[in-house]
C-alpha cells in the first residue's frame, strides 16, 4: 500500500522547503531510505490485529493474566514523530486465553500507524474483549512523545500514562489496584 514514488517526491519536496540541496550526498539517497522506513514503520495500517487474536486455547482458571513491559513506538499523527514506551495488558479469560505473544503482536499492529495514545489504548482493549471475550481488560501505555521533548514545550524524558478498563475492571477498583500494583 505503501506508494515509495509519492513519499520520494514529498520528501524530496520537504527537504527543498527547509533549504536543503537534495543532490549533495548525504542526502541523494534519503527519499528512497525514508520510503523503506516508512513501510516498516507504517506496517500496521490497513492490517487487521484481530487475526492476532483469533486462536485462543481454553484454559479453566479465570484468574488476571497480564503481561507487562511489552516495547512498541508509535507516530503521533498530529506532528509525525514518534512516541515510544511500553504497553502492559491485563485480561481476566472466561474459559479462554491466547499465546501470550498474541498480545504483543496486537500491540505491534497498532502502534505500526500514525496514532494517538489514547486511540490505541482503546483499540487493543476493544480487540481484546471482542475476540477473547474475557471477564474484563485493562490495558495501559506509558510513553515519551517526541513531539513534546524535541519541539514545543522541550521536556524531554516527560512519560504520559494512560489507561482504559473493560468489563469487570471498569467496576471493580480492587482489580485496578491489583493491576498496577503488578504493573509497579
């Protein structure tokens, strides 16, 4: 889906507008290189992360399952830079549960697309309890927006949390407590 000819000839077109000369040499090849990174790092779109969670295993406890620490980086939609952080996603199974890398490559999927942080908490939660149709969810981001510590404000190495709950997270704060106390 990627058009490499398009990115080429606006990245060409930037590095004009900031007063580069595209023909020196270290920058004759950058159109092309950017129009390999950008299939790389835009990998996720038009990809479904459900297929991630279609093959699930049935399990009799129903106690918290939750995986921690999970690296992504993301691009923040509004300035195309990135955010970079961890993802930790906790999920209460109902009789099934999913190879715990599935939750990683669900991860992966959506943050491999201009995003926002608050969008993609709500994607991997709303995922998760569609195709596992566990007891609850609770998914939380930690990350450093670069278009915050690099331009604008200059705060470098300034984390924004956040969080989303499904099911029997949403009414349940011993089970909130529980996942951050994990988390922590």
């Amino acid at each position: 889906m990627i058009d490499e000819e398009k990115i080429g000839q606006a990245v060409r077109l930037f590095l004009e507008g900031i007063g580069e000369d595209c023909n020196r040499e270290g920058l004759r090849e950058t159109p092309r290189r950017i129009a390999e990174m950008c299939k790389e790092i835009f990998a996720g779109i038009g990809k479904d992360a459900s297929n991630h969670l279609s093959v699930t295993f049935e399990a009799e406890g129903n106690e918290m399952v939750l995986v921690k620490d999970i690296s992504f980086y993301s691009v923040c939609e509004h300035h195309l830079v990135p955010f970079i952080g961890k993802a930790h996603i906790a999920y209460i199974p109902d009789g099934r549960v999913v190879g715990l890398s599935k939750l990683a490559r669900t991860v992966e999927t959506y943050a491999r697309r201009p995003q926002i942080q608050e969008q993609m908490n709500a994607q991997i939660a709303d995922d998760i309890m569609e195709n596992l149709k566990p007891k609850g969810v609770m998914v939380m981001l930690e990350a450093e927006h670069l278009c915050m510590s690099m331009r604008g404000v200059n705060k470098p190495g300034s984390k924004t949390l956040s969080y989303i709950c499904r099911g029997e997270f949403e009414d349940k704060k011993e089970l909130r407590d529980t996942f951050f106390q994990m988390v922590k």
